[in-house]
C-alpha cells in the first residue's frame, strides 16, 4: 500500500520515489499544491478503489495521514 501511494505520488509531484518519505507534506513537497492535491485525492480513489469524503480529503496533507485513511478504508 504505501509503495503504490508513493509510486502514484511520484508521478503527480513530479519527483523521483526516493523524495516521497512517510514525514513528507504539502509543506516539504512544492509541487503539492491545491491543484495537484485533487489530483492526488482522485488518484487515490481510482488506484485504491475508495470513496474519500470532504474531511479526509482536508486531513490529507502527509503521506503518513494518507496511509492512515487508507488503512481505515482498507
């Protein structure tokens, strides 16, 4: 689960896997903006087969938040 998110990551952020740790966040990625966020969100959702309500999509903001809702989803 978490090298298919980082792998999706990579490839909307623009950057190399290696870049993507479990600490990073839309404060240490620059190309995580409000745009590319929805694409992560619509990512998330077409990749991993769930439905990700408003609140998580605003608590979405680190990859270690996002394994979190991923696992409760799981």
């Amino acid at each position: 689960m978490q090298q298919k998110l980082i792998n999706l990551m990579s490839e909307i952020f623009d950057l190399p896997e290696a870049e993507i740790t479990v600490e990073a966040s839309m404060s240490t990625i620059d190309n995580w903006d409000s745009l590319s966020h929805l694409q992560l969100i619509a990512g998330i959702e077409e990749n991993f087969n769930i439905q990700i309500d408003t609140e998580e999509v605003l608590q979405m903001t680190t990859v270690e938040n996002i394994l979190e809702i991923l696992k409760k989803k799981g």
